[in-house]
C-alpha cells in the first residue's frame, strides 16, 4: 500500500472526526439554549396568569 495514500485517508479520517464532534458540541449548546429559554418563558406564563386572573384560586365560598 502506498504510504502517501494511508497518510491521506487517515487525515481525512481525523478531519471528519473533528467535524462530527464540532456539528454534536454547537447542537448540545443550541439544545442547551432552548432548554433555558423554554424554562424562561414558562416563567414568565405563569407570571402573566397570575396577575391576569389573581382572584382565581384565593377564595373558596362554603355555605352549610
């Protein structure tokens, strides 16, 4: 086999490794990023529900 062609394949090997890895560490991030700003935003619903409606829940009538 020639030495050249081996020395080629595996660097091409190693390239696409590194490019795999780096396309799986930006998707963690970006899933990461969701993560957070679905949290944030769940938040900020339940905010917004209360003070919309902060009578709902607060006071029961019970008559015997």
């Amino acid at each position: 086999m020639d030495i050249a062609a081996l020395s080629t394949a595996l660097a091409q090997g190693k390239i696409a490794q590194q490019a795999s890895i780096s396309v799986a560490k930006m998707t963690m991030n970006l899933s990461k990023q969701q993560g957070q700003a679905m949290s944030e935003l769940l938040q900020t619903t339940k905010v917004m529900e209360q003070s919309v409606t902060p009578h709902i829940g607060s006071n029961i009538d019970i008559k015997l």
